[in-house]
C-alpha cells in the first residue's frame, strides 16, 4: 500500500478551515470614522490632535501589533443634513467605530444611525445632557456633560448671591438642553432664569442686537452666555457697542469662551479690549508630565506649520479618545481577530429582493467592541479616563478663568465633590492636602468696568426706562394719595413715605407715577393688584391693603400703617352714673388696695404701739387710730407721728404706691368722664353678623370682599359707599330710614372720617390684622429694600412725623375707646405692691427678732434673782408665750426702767451665795 504524500494532512485541513480563515487572521488595517467640522474652532484643533494620536498608535507596537489604524475623516459642515450624509458614507467604508460629531445637534441624528448598524458613536465634544445611553446605546461621551458644567454655573451664581440670570443661548439641542439643566440647578439653590433669550442657530448682529436691547428692558444685570465657539466673539463685541459691558453687568459665560480662547494665538491680544470682566468656565484637565510633553509637542506643530490653531481642552479629549477607540480595537481583536459586516433584514426589502440604502452592513462584532470600550482603564493627556454606567467619563471638574486687561487668570476650580475652590480637585481628592473652609471661596476677580468690588447684578430701571409706578386716582379719602391737576403731580400721605423710603434706597431708582382710575370714583384695588403682576405697572404706591389674595400675585413691602377692619355707628353723650367713681379701678384692684390699707395699718400698730404714745390706751381706741391713721394717709392729714425708724420705713414705701396709685386714678376717672357710649344696640362684628341692618362697605375696599367670603354675609344687606359725606348721610338716616345701622371699613379711613364727625365712634375692637403695603412685581429685590427703608422711618421717627403732617393739622384723629380699655388693672401696680409687702415683712420680723431678744434677757435677768428652789421648777410653754405677749405690750420706757433693777440684784447675789456656801 502507497503511503500518503506527507503534504495531504496539511491540505485537508486548509479546506476544513478555509471558509473560517477570514475572521481568524489578523486585519492588516482597521478603519474608523471621523465627522466633525473642518473649518471650526474645535474641527481644526480636533484634525491635528487625531492625527497625531493615529501617527501615535501605529507607531506603538504594544498595541494593534501588525494592523494599522486608518481615520475616515469627512466633513460634516455644521449641518445635520450633511452630517447624515457623511455618516452613512464613512459606514459604508466598513468603520468599526465614529469618532465625533462635535456638535451635539449631530450627535442626535447619528446616534441613532450607529444605533440601528451598531458602530459604536465615541464623541469628544457632543456635551449635550440630553444625549444619554437610555435613548441612545452605542453612544459613549469621552468629554464632560454639561449637567456638570451647569451645575457649576450655578455654584458659581450662588456663590455671589444673586437671585435671577438671564440666559443668552443658540436655539438647538446644545443650547436648550444646556439652559434647561442650568434651570433645574438654579431651581435646588432658590434662583431662577428670568429670562430666557434664544439666537437663531445661523445667528448674525442684527440678532444679536435685538436680543441684547431686549434684554435692558429686564432687571437682572447678570447674564449667562452658553453659545458656540465664535472667534469673533460677537455677543461680547456688540455688548460693548451698547454699553453693556459697564459695572452694572455681571457676564458669565460657558466653556465656549475659554475653547475659543485657548485656540488663539497666545500674540492675538485683541480679544482682551472686547472681555475685559468675563467669567468663564474651563473643563479642568490634572497637570502631568504626558500633558506637558504634548503641549510642547503641539508647539513644534505649530512651529512647523503643521497646525495654526492653540490647543484648547478639546483638542486633548479628542487624542485620548483615538487611543481609547484603539484599545478596545486591540482588545477585540485579541479575542475575535478580524471584523465581518453582514447585511441586516431590516436594510432588504422581502417584496424587490432588493438591498436598501446601498451597501450599508450591520457591524457584527459592534456590541463586543462596546464592550471591550466600556471595559477601558487608562491615563490619558485629560486624566484617567473610564466609562460611568450612563456611558460618560466622570467629571474632572472645571477651572474658573477671568479676563482682564493683563490678560486670562485662573480665580478657582469646581467640582461635584467639593464644589467652588481655589485648590485643584485632584489634589483634594486624592487627599494630598486637607480641605478648609478657607478653600472654599475664589480668587479676586476683576468685574466688568475693572472693578474688583461684586456687582449688585441687577438694576431696577434706568433713566431711559423709569420704573412704572401705579397710584390710586381717588374720589375720596384724598389726603392719602390725590393727583394735583393743575401740576398733574400726586401727592398724599402714602405718596410722602414711599418718596422718603425711596430716599434710603442705596441706589438710584428712576420712576414715573401713573394714574389708575378715572378720579370719579373710588378704583377697585384687586384689579389694581392685577395690573402689577401683568406687568402693566412695575409697581402700585398707594393705601393698598396687604390680604392673603393680593400676596398670591405680587410682593409687598414692610407694612407702613395698621389697616384692620373696624365698624362706626352713632355715638351720644353718656349717662350720668352713682358709680362712676368705681370704674377706674377694676374689682381685684380695689380689693387688694383695701386689704393693703388694713395691712399698713396692723404693721404700723405693730411696730409703733411700744414707743409711740398716740398707739396706746384702751382696745377700742388704739383700733380706732390705727385705721384712722391708714386710711388717713391718702390725704396726708395725719394727725399721729410714726416714731420708730422701722414704721418710717414703711412709711415712705407706702406713701410712694399711694401717690401712684392716687395719680393713676385721678387720671383714668377723668378719661373716663369723658368717654362717649353707643346708641346702637350693636356691640361688635358678632352681633352685627347675627342682626338683619344692612352694613355699608367702602366702594374699592376689600371690606366687600372679607364680609362675603369670610363673614358670609348676604350680599344684600351690603349698600356701596363712595365717600365721607355718603357715610355721615347713611349713619344719620339709619337703617329703618334707608341708611345703614353701621359701616364696616379700615382703621386709617375710619380715623380720618371720625376727626370730623365726634358724632360717630368706633365699636369694639379691629376685628381684623392687616396693614398697608406698596407691591411690587413678583421677585423685585426692590420690594426688600423699600420694607428696610420703611423700619428706618419707622425707627426714627420719621414715619410718625410724616402722619402728623397730614392728620393733625386740627389734632389728630382717634375713634372710639371703650371705658373698660381705661380700666386699671393690678397687674400695672403688681411691682409696687409686692414691693411694698416685702418691706413691711422685713420691718415685721426685725421687730419680732429684737423684742425675742429683750425678752430673753429679761428672762435671764429674773431668774437670777430667783430662789434657787424656785429656779429649778418647770415653766409650762403658755406661761411663757403670755408672758412673751404681756412683754411685748408693756412700755418700752418700762421695760428699760427695769433692767438695771435686775442687774443691780445679780451683782448682789453671788457673794450673798457664798457665805451660805461657807
């Protein structure tokens, strides 16, 4: 038998294998796409640094070892159309990955291109929030989200203080998508957008003048700026053009400006006249020895005409995203070897038997080669670079950059983890150093107009647009606010405290007074209220009642005069009373005055019945001085002197509590003598709730609206009342003569009507609390410094004077007040009572401990004398207290005379004892 050529094995094998041998061996070159913008800020700088990175990767031998990487770059022109037309022609070279678009509109349109052929989309520079892995799977970010830059946009603000930004923004994706996320951060820190002014994605000056002069009508002075990449930085040159570039104005603007910025050439100085007082934000790339490396590289570049633009931070993501697509290129093709495209079902059309959009191929190894992606590790010229599950790189932070005449200076850094700072992140959070409070802040950054001190960030007007001041043409009430016809100028006492709050205002706030209402009667105040929060006026000065409905549309000041609801009926004279002598004090005043009078008089007799001789004889005649000498005291006819310095102590504090007590009653009877009662049977909102009179309401008042909707009062017991006259006509016919039985209105109109009709008066008490405010458009800062400027008038007095200018001119005008309100009560004289008590107690036990004293030794003294039989018998304990008590009331004089008696016997009785003894 013939044996087998030796080569047969070998050939066999081909054969089994050779349809397999295309995807086993190694692919000698592997494409990737590459769209972007040629003629762009971040097309020019991205071509070289992909180049550069491609020249890179096929010179490294570490990594795709025998294929070379090929870039497919086409051009997409700034146009989603064309950016379409380019992607399908880069996929139909069987790329296995693109790299790009940069610009996030793009991105949109080709995400879901490489979605549907599953090539993996790898953006260096598409930073719109809204281009996620959730819509889009095979999309992959190797540049930071602006979600990240809008938040530190918005520590930025916060961290200055102001409230409100306008936002200036390309009407597309990138620019919308970019704002909303700036809103919803302001929205977590209590800011807001105001206002939001779009420019057209193919914007010129002529739109960027109208947005501009648009927005000097608005308040907020602080504008946010999130654009593309303009060279000739026209937002910022026509701002100037308009003076916008002033200290008034705070410009903040995005990563836009510094990318610009950064691609100039470093001897164009230009630019700096034009951003004198920008701040803007950089994406924060670690400083390393590879980034220094090809910085210096970039500069031979440039040397050697290689390129003509700066490097700027995306030309950087843009190299570490080639080497990121060539890692997992490498990887894949480890573990896979070649790549293969296959036709999917969705591209042929089952009826033609024909191949839709011509040689398009679903990449076959795509959701592998995403993977291998998502799986990558490294350092690149941005840092280290690796995939978060929402398939973007980790923020890195941002570098806060300002611009002055010398030139770009870096103030601080943000990050998500440490918010604003003048440290890097890195060295935070890579715990080279601890962090301080003291990180926390900026550098000193030079403003617009070259100040360092912060912009206020917004204006109320300016001289060329006052503020729209609305004011009341009243009918009646006029002396608090009245327009002069003949000068067509407003005047009035509301008019008077808001020119001296505005006085105190730290600022100048141009304004003109408008009239609202036709003169002739009264205006309805809740459609004056509408007519701020529609923007009609700026604001409304005048006696505008602060209620809960009014607040929901408008903001008020600081209250500058009480306005509770109040009711006026027909007063006369009072009655004469028997008793009108008791009302001044109430029951527990009278009865602890008495009880005082008895008291005084017990301790006085107490302290004066030993040495004084008027508190002395028989029981009915010392009770009888002793009240007699009390209640005497209130005249001061007192016909006994105090002798003891005890009872003159207690004296002098009793005499100073009647002499108060004595004035306050003298005045309280005498305002009560004067006092004036009700006619009506009516006592108070209560009982008018319950009768059946009508009740009239002034026209324009809020009085109509609290007594329907609060007090469910039927309307038609309500009769409209226009003026002081129609008040006096109607209270005067009564309600059974057409009139009405009470009118219901504020305090300050009531005052006003009563200094002139003594015959009315106010019944009970305001039934309700509320003041008078002026309003001012939702969110003004202008309505906080008016209530500041109105608790200064109001400390100073200011705000007194200004009411008396306009209402006492014949006194100043007071309603009714009620005789129990001139009551007085104990608790106005508690301290001096209990002042008064304490003294006498003291007094009391003083007394008590020295005649506990004398008694002692008058005991001491008798027992000496004693028999010694006789001193060594008991001594029952009544004995004792009687004796203590007969003591007590014995003579002082007496008492004395007896003493030496005693001591002459005790020096007698010890030698007597001791010749018994001998």
């Amino acid at each position: 038998m013939k044996r087998l050529p030796a080569a047969l094995p070998l050939f066999l094998a081909l054969c089994l294998v050779g349809p397999r041998r295309a995807r086993c061996e190694k692919p000698a070159v592997v494409r990737v796409g590459a769209i972007f913008t040629h003629d762009s800020v971040i097309g020019r700088v991205a071509k070289a640094a992909m180049e550069a990175a491609a020249a890179d990767v096929n010179a490294d031998r570490s990594i795709l070892n025998g294929t070379e990487l090929k870039l497919a770059k086409e051009d997409a022109n700034c146009s989603v159309f064309m950016g379409t037309v380019e992607a399908f022609k880069v996929i139909g070279e069987e790329v296995v990955a693109i790299i790009g678009p940069q610009s996030s509109a793009i991105a949109h349109m080709i995400a879901e291109i490489a979605d549907n052929l599953q090539v993996p989309l790898v953006s260096y520079s598409a930073t719109d929030p809204s281009l996620s892995a959730q819509q889009f799977s095979y999309f992959v970010r190797t540049a930071q989200s602006d979600s990240y830059q809008m938040a530190a946009m918005a520590d930025l603000i916060d961290n200055y203080g102001w409230k409100d930004v306008i936002a200036i923004y390309i009407d597309d994706e990138f620019g919308r998508n970019g704002i909303y996320a700036l809103g919803d951060e302001l929205e977590k820190k209590m800011m807001k957008i105001s206002y939001r002014l779009p420019l057209p994605v193919q914007y010129d000056s002529r739109h960027i003048t109208d947005t501009l002069n648009k927005s000097k009508r608005f308040g907020p002075r602080v504008y946010v700026v999130h654009a593309n990449l303009d060279p000739a930085f026209r937002i910022f040159t026509i701002a100037q053009e308009l003076q916008m570039m002033g200290s008034d104005y705070v410009w903040l603007a995005t990563d836009w400006v510094s990318a610009t910025l950064d691609s100039l050439s470093p001897k164009n100085h230009t630019y700096i006249e034009i951003l004198k007082g920008v701040v803007a934000l950089r994406p924060h790339t670690p400083d390393s020895v590879r980034k220094s490396t090809f910085i210096a590289r970039w500069r031979d570049m440039q040397t050697n005409r290689l390129t003509e633009s700066g490097l700027n931070t995306y030309g950087l993501c843009a190299y570490d995203t080639v080497w990121a697509v060539a890692y997992a290129i490498d990887r894949y093709i480890k573990e896979n070897g070649n790549f293969t495209f296959t036709f999917s079902n969705a591209l042929y059309d089952e009826k033609t038997k024909e191949k839709q959009l011509g040689k398009l191929k679903v990449f076959d190894g795509g959701s592998l080669l995403l993977k291998k992606l998502l799986q990558l590790n490294f350092t690149g010229l941005t840092g280290q670079i690796y995939f978060s599950p929402d398939r973007n790189v980790p923020s890195s932070g941002y570098d806060v950059i300002n611009i002055d005449q010398r030139g770009i200076h870096l103030v601080g850094f943000w990050s998500n983890k440490t918010g604003l700072s003048v440290v890097p992140p890195e060295n935070i959070e890579g715990g080279h150093r601890s962090y301080t409070h003291e990180d926390q802040k900026l550098r000193n950054v030079t403003w617009p107009g070259g100040k360092t001190e912060k912009p206020r960030g917004w204006v109320v007007a300016d001289s060329g647009n006052p503020l729209r001041i609305g004011v009341p043409n009243r009918f009646s009430f006029t002396e608090f606010v009245m327009e002069n016809h003949s000068s067509h100028e407003f005047q009035g006492y509301c008019v008077d405290v808001f020119n001296e709050a505005r006085n105190l205002v730290p600022y100048e706030v141009p304004y003109r007074f408008e009239a609202y209402g036709d003169g002739h009667s009264n205006p309805n105040y809740d459609s004056f209220i509408k007519t701020v929060a529609n923007n009609v006026f700026d604001a409304a000065v005048g006696d505008i009642a602060i209620v809960t409905n009014r607040t929901k549309l408008v903001d008020f000041s600081q209250p500058f005069a009480s306005s509770g609801l109040v009711i006026v009926a027909p007063i006369k004279d009072s009655k004469s009373s028997a008793w009108v002598f008791l009302e001044p004090f109430s029951a527990e005043l009278w009865v602890v005055t008495a009880a005082s009078f008895v008291i005084i008089a017990v301790v006085i007799w107490i302290l004066e019945h030993r040495v004084n001789k008027h508190f002395r004889g028989s029981p009915k005649r010392q009770i009888a001085t002793m009240f007699l000498f009390s209640f005497s005291t209130v005249f001061k006819k007192n016909q006994e002197d105090t002798v003891s310095p005890l009872g003159r102590m207690v004296m002098v504090v009793w005499l100073f509590l009647l002499l108060v007590i004595t004035s306050s009653y003298t005045a309280s009877l005498s305002s009560i003598l004067t006092v004036r009662q009700l006619s009506s049977p009516i006592t108070g909102i209560d009982s008018l709730i319950v009768s059946n009179w009508p009740i009239g309401y002034q026209v324009g008042s809020f009085a109509q609206s609290y007594l329907l909707e609060s007090l469910y009062i039927s309307p038609s017991r309500l009769i409209p009342l226009g003026s002081p006259e129609e008040y006096e006509k109607a209270l005067r016919l009564g309600p059974s003569n057409g009139g009405v039985a009470a009118i219901v209105d504020e305090q300050p109109y009531v005052e006003l009507f009563l200094s002139k009709h003594t015959q009315f008066g106010i019944i009970g008490q305001e039934f309700t609390s509320g003041g008078w405010g002026f309003a001012f458009q939702r969110g003004s800062p202008l309505a906080v410094d008016i209530s500041t400027a109105i608790l200064k008038l109001s400390e100073s007095g200011k705000l007194q004077e200004i009411h008396e200018k306009w209402f006492c001119k014949m006194g100043c005008p007071s309603g009714r007040q009620d005789s129990k309100a001139e009551q007085l009560h104990l608790i106005s004289f508690w301290g001096l009572y209990l002042l008064c008590g304490v003294i006498s107690v003291t007094a009391l036990l003083v007394f008590l401990i020295r005649m506990i004293y004398l008694f002692v030794q008058f005991k001491k003294q008798q027992m000496v004398t004693s028999t010694l039989r006789s001193a060594s018998s008991n001594w029952q304990c009544s004995d004792t207290l009687f004796k203590f008590l007969d003591f007590v009331d014995e003579k002082e004089e007496s008492t004395k005379k007896s003493m030496p008696q005693n001591e002459n016997a005790q020096q007698q009785l010890p030698s007597s004892t001791c010749d018994d003894m001998s």
